[in-house]
C-alpha cells in the first residue's frame, strides 16, 4: 500500500463555512485521502495530482465569526479520521491556523467503512505529513507543534486484520443503526433504526447475500439477517435518506423476503438469485393453489386429514348412575318406555329441560341448559328398553372413538360431551346444533339448494365418510334427517321457475326460495354404526337411502355409504328423495330406471348363489332368466306408472354445463350395482367436480354473511371504543 502524504499549494487561504457554520479550508489546500490499493495513484505518481473542484460555498468569501475557542481546539487532526467516523464537531482557535479539511476526512472515512481497510499507524501518518509542511503557510507552525508535541503521547497501533464483526457484536446485530451523513447536502433528522430480533444464522464465513427488492411493499417483507463480516453502517455508496425507512433496503444488515416463501429459499448464499419472470410466477401461485387444497367457497372446508395409523377403537364406555335422594312421586316414563319430559325439570345433578326438540324410535331429544357452563346442550335421552339401551352403549363406544381420533372435530362429526344413567335412561349429551336438512327442505316448501350449497354438502359429508371409513365404521344411516345445520340463518331471494324433479309425474315451480347464510354441517346419529369387523345387521339404512347389496342380500359394507351419499345430493338438487318407495321389487326398478342400467348378471348370479332354497323372501325371487323381473304378476298399477315416470339422471340435471356434467359424472360413479366397482370416498373427493366452482344465490348468500359478520365487529369495536371512554371520564 502507498503511503500517504499531504500535498497542498502555497496559496493564500480562504475561509469558507459548510451548512452547519463550520470552517471549511479552501478547496487548494484540502487533505487529500490515501489512495485505494486498486488506484492509478499506487504507483508514486503524486505530482500529477490535480485539484480538486471548489464546492458549492467556494465562491461566498465570508469573513469568520468570532467563535469562542473550543477544548479540541488544541488538538492535531490525526485525530480527526476516528472522530469523523464518529460524527463529532470540530472547532479551531482564532489566528492563522490552517482548519483541517474536515469534509476529505468524512468522505475518506466512508470509504474505509466500505472496503474494510486496515487504518494506518498515527506514527507513519504523522511522519508522512512532516513533509508537507515546509510547503505551508508561515500561520501553519502552531498547529505543526501541536501534531509534533501529541506524537510523543500516542501509541502506535497494532495492525489487524480484517475485524469479526459477528464476534465483536456477540453473535447478533447491534440493537440500532445510526445513520452518518457525509455529502454536501443539507444534513436529514438524526434517525435511529431498530433492528428485530436476530434470528439463527449460519457461519461466520458466509459472504454476502444479494438484496432483494421489494415487489409487495414494505408490509409483506420479513427480514432477515446477514452473516457477513461487513460493519452494521448505512453509509454504503451514499444512498438516499427515504432509503433508510424501507426495512428491505438496509445494506448489509437487512434482505427481504421480498413478500414471497419461494423468493426467500431461492436466494442461497454466495449465488445470485435468478430473476423472476412473469411465467415462473404464474407457474408458482398455480403450485400454490395445488397445494392449497380446496380453493373459492370451498376453501373454508379445508382439506382432509386422515386420522392416525395406529388408532384403536375405544371399549365399552361406563356409563355413571345417577341416583335420586328422593324417588319420585310421578310416572317418569310411558308405556312405550319413553322419558317424559317436562320443561324446567332437573335432567341428572347439573342440566335443566328447556324443550322438547324431537322424537323417534331410539328415543327423545331435548334442549338443556348446562348449570355449571351456562350453555345450552342437545341430551339424547334412550328409551328404556334393553334392545334400545344395548345399541346406546354401542353409539357411546363409536362416538369416544370419533372423539378420541378427532379431539378438534375437523372432520364435522357429532361430539360426546358428556353421559349419564337417569331414572333408568341412558343419556348422552353433545352440542346443540341447528335444523337438520329436511327440516330446512320442510321449511322452505321443499324448494331446493344452490349448486354451490349442493357442492360444500358433499365435500363436508365425504370427508365424514372417509373419516368414518379409516376408522373401520360404517354409518349404515345417512339420510337428510341425520345431517344437522350449524347455523340455519338464511336469506330469501326471487326464484321463479320451474322446481327440478325425479318423476315426470311431479310439476312443481316457487317464486321464492330461502338460501343458506352457511352450508356448514355436522353428521348425527351414530346409534347404528357398525365396525366392518364385527356383527353386520341383514337389513340396515332407511329404505330411500338403502344400497342395492343390502336389498339383494349379497353382504355390504363400506360403500353402501356412498350409494346414500348420492341419494342425499340428488334429494338436495330436486327437493324430494329420489327414491320413494317401500317395495324392494319396485326399488329396484327404480335404480335401474334412473341409471338408465341393468344390474349386472354376476350380481345376479351372486343372489341366486347365496340365496337359500325355498325361501319367500330371498332377493332371487326378483330374477327371472337373467334380468330384473319387474314388473311382477302382483304389482300394482300405480307402482307400475311411476317406476315408469322416473327420470334418468341426464334428465333430472341437465348437462348444459361443465358444473352439471362433472357433478352427473360423480353420481354415475356413485350409482353403481356392485359395491367393488364404486367409488370410495378419498377418490370422490378428488374429482374434478369439486375444482368447478359456480357462482349463484348460495354465493351471494356468502357475501352477505360475511358483510353482516363484519358490520357486526365494526360495531362491537365501537361499543367497546365507548365504554372505554366512559370509563375514562
């Protein structure tokens, strides 16, 4: 490295003042910096130096202020380089004494912060300036004895090399920044940058990491910090003040993310990230969607989970007795072994009977209040009949498993809060949910749902079918009646057309119809689940919803699940069950008349292999060379004409549109005759369908809870606004 000198011209001075009424040396006799190691100056060729132009203020020729001497007045600028750095002030006595060119210091200054160059000894510094001075003014000695007599007090440096500044800050960034501004502008506002917590970096090794710029604006940049040698300073190449309020333009200390996890990774260190163009961004927010899950309206059913490997099904549950202190003085039960309810009665040791909400073989259903939470819960009170409290204590079982592998009820299946033995009664308590889905169909004049709304049922109701099917359980009883609203809120909107239909014997039409705030939904009445594993029932499931096998008598299990899935969806789309009927003959000349199909000869073959000789009510009786024997010599007339008036599925939804056609072509893969060739829940959900969304009054109907749901918080954060003010005055 050269060494440096001092080099100036035996000109006569000017006195010129910086923005901050500071002496400035003329601009002939300023202090020049050491050259940089990669100069041209390197070589000695210093006489050749030019000057350097006046500043701005060179041409005002103002005559110095008094100014009252200061303490560092007396000492020698080799002190000066370290001081500048520092930002400090300097001011000089009166007399002739040549001010030291502060401005060369500061810029000299910054550009050993940038290149990280070891500073020279004061003692070379100070012998190299000896020179120099037989070239200056008579009025110069006094600050040259000053120089010489403060050589003798200082110490020589040690040189070192390049400085860790990841150790000498202790492994993380300093806790602020202060700007140094060293150009000829107007000096900005002292600011002080607080930097976050550092987070885990790699080696001290590390070169630098390329910044980033900012393409989302400053609220989606996350910094991050830098594992570099580099000094935390924002003096890099004489950047613009607003520089410094952006987080993702720190130099050195701060990068951003740039508003992007794919941006973040791709930028390792020591490479140079590629720059991102329009067509791998859209190539990466379509990754994204994919791996999003569901995605439009559907996208707040999430995605499912399936449950743990490993789980088990539960034991029998105990069920606790509550006894009486005092027995009662009235009949508790009916002649059916029905409980008899009566409101604002006590219902064990801690719920109330608020009402009665319905009634059915198993049971009744009243609405509780909980004493100890104050919330009001659904109790399942069980006929007091063996049979009936049996297949209770097999509900209890499946519903601790649902609980035990889905504590956080993501796949809507109904939880057990709570049970209990009351006057011989088994009670079982879970929350208090809405209307079911026929009673809203009933509400409502049996007007049908939205697509929209027909296509967020059968996304929550699959993943309760793959739920339940990795668990080995089988429902056995899916119907509109066991499937219960969250919120049946709605809003009324104009219809005015015709209402779609099954039967060409049924016309109906509804100028209004009322549309669900909210599709979501919980699956009930687990009384009849089964493990696939244990005992099968002969006849399970309601007629309308039944699967052929369990009227064929051929075996069934998990997919007759599915078969009362695509009834229920095509129940949603008309407003009537599709299948209405009591006779098994006539049941399944309906199937074959809506899939427009024959039931499969192997099926057919099946029946009459199992089937037992000479019994009346075997399935084979139905076949006859083959094919379906429908219809029989007893059938009646009326059953004849309306198997003869159902619809083919083509002809109940219409494919005018890629929604319809991809919905039609699930229900065909749901209305298949032999259960190895339907398909499985998992699959469903994966159809093409649930990727068509369609915009129409259930999506409206969205819009309009959404808006109400946010008035409702502005409002709440204006009354709590209020109260806080009364509670200030």
């Amino acid at each position: 490295m050269s060494t440096p000198q001092t080099l100036s011209q035996a000109l006569h001075p000017h006195q010129h003042l910086d923005h901050r009424q500071r002496y400035l040396p003329s601009p002939q006799d300023r202090y020049l910096p050491p050259p940089r190691p990669s100069s041209n100056l390197s070589n000695g060729q210093y006489s050749a130096i030019p000057a350097r132009p006046s500043s701005n203020l060179s041409n005002h020729q103002l005559p110095p202020p008094q100014r009252p001497q200061s303490v560092m007045s007396n000492s020698g600028y080799p002190h000066t380089h370290s001081q500048s750095r520092a930002g400090a002030e300097f001011t000089y006595g009166p007399g002739p004494t040549q001010p030291p060119p502060t401005e060369e210091l500061r810029r000299t200054s910054s550009r050993a912060s940038q290149h990280q160059r070891a500073a020279p000894s004061s003692s070379h510094a100070l012998r190299a300036e000896a020179p120099g001075t037989a070239h200056m003014s008579p009025g110069s000695t006094t600050s040259n004895n000053h120089v010489q007599g403060h050589e003798e007090t200082l110490r020589p440096r040690r040189e070192k090399g390049a400085v860790d500044w990841v150790a000498y800050f202790g492994g993380k960034p300093p806790a602020e920044i202060i700007t140094i501004h060293d150009d000829d502008s107007p000096a900005p506002g002292a600011e002080i940058q607080r930097l976050p917590p550092p987070t885990a970096t790699g080696g001290s090794n590390a070169h630098h990491v390329d910044k980033r710029r900012r393409v989302n604006g400053p609220g989606n940049d996350m910094p991050t910090y830098s594992t570099t040698h580099t000094p935390y300073s924002q003096s890099n190449g004489g950047g613009s003040a607003e520089s410094l309020h952006a987080p993702t333009t720190a130099p050195t200390s701060l990068s951003s993310t740039a508003g992007s996890i794919t941006r973040a990774e791709s930028a390792q260190t020591g490479q140079k990230r590629k720059r991102t163009t329009r067509n791998t961004e859209i190539e990466r927010k379509k990754q994204e969607v994919e791996k999003a899950g569901p995605r439009g309206y559907l996208a707040e059913y999430g995605e499912y989970l399936p449950p743990p490997k490993q789980h088990r099904k539960q034991r029998e549950v105990i069920v606790p007795v509550i006894h009486e202190r005092q027995k009662p003085t009235e009949k508790v039960d009916d002649d059916d072994g029905h409980y008899i309810v009566q409101e604002n009665s006590r219902l064990g040791e801690r719920y109330n009977i608020l009402n009665l909400l319905g009634q059915g073989t198993f049971g009744k259903v009243v609405k509780a209040l909980d004493i100890r939470s104050r919330k009001e819960v659904a109790v399942k009170i069980i006929r007091a009949v063996p049979k009936y409290r049996d297949a209770s204590r097999i509900e209890l079982r499946v519903l601790q498993t649902l609980r035990a592998a889905d504590e956080h009820n993501r796949n809507r299946c109904i939880q057990l809060r709570d049970c209990f033995d009351w006057r011989g009664h088994i009670c079982i308590v879970t929350p208090l949910l809405g209307l079911s889905v026929f009673d809203f169909l009933k509400g409502g004049g049996f007007v049908p749902f939205p697509g929209s709304q027909i296509q967020a049922f059968a996304m929550q109701l699959l993943g309760s079918i793959a739920f339940l099917h990795d668990l080995n359980l089988i429902h056995t009883d899916l119907k509109p009646e066991n499937i219960l609203l969250l919120n049946h809120n709605y809003q009324t909107f104009t219809y005015n057309r015709n209402i779609p239909s099954s039967s060409t014997l049924t016309s109906r039409s509804s100028k209004f119809r009322r549309v669900l705030l909210s599709p979501q939904i919980n699956l009930i009445d687990f009384g009849s689940a089964t493990f696939d594993d244990e005992y099968h029932s002969s006849v399970v499931s309601t007629r309308h919803y039944r699967a052929p096998e369990i009227i064929l008598g051929i075996g069934w299990s998990h997919p007759i699940d599915l078969w009362s899935l695509g009834c229920i969806l095509v129940e949603c789309w008309t407003g009537d069950a599709l299948f209405q009927t009591h006779d098994c003959c006539e049941h399944l000349g309906m199937m074959e008349a809506v899939t427009g199909l024959a039931i499969e000869k192997s099926i057919i073959r099946e029946v009459n292999r199992t089937s037992k000789r000479g019994d009346r009510n075997s399935a084979a009786r139905f076949f006859k060379n083959g094919s379906l024997a429908y219809p029989q010599p007893d059938t009646p007339r009326q059953s004849r004409k309306f198997v003869r008036g159902m619809k083919r599925l083509e002809e109940i939804i219409p494919p005018t549109n890629q929604f319809n056609r991809l919905f039609l072509d699930l229900l065909r893969k749901i209305f298949v005759y032999d259960p190895k060739k339907r398909i499985t829940a998992r699959e469903a959900l994966k159809h093409p369908w649930f990727d068509e969304l369609v915009e129409d009054d259930g999506t409206e109907a969205t819009r309009i809870r959404l808006e109400r749901e946010r008035m409702s918080e502005v409002a709440e954060r204006e009354r709590t606004r209020e109260k806080a003010e009364v509670r200030r005055r």
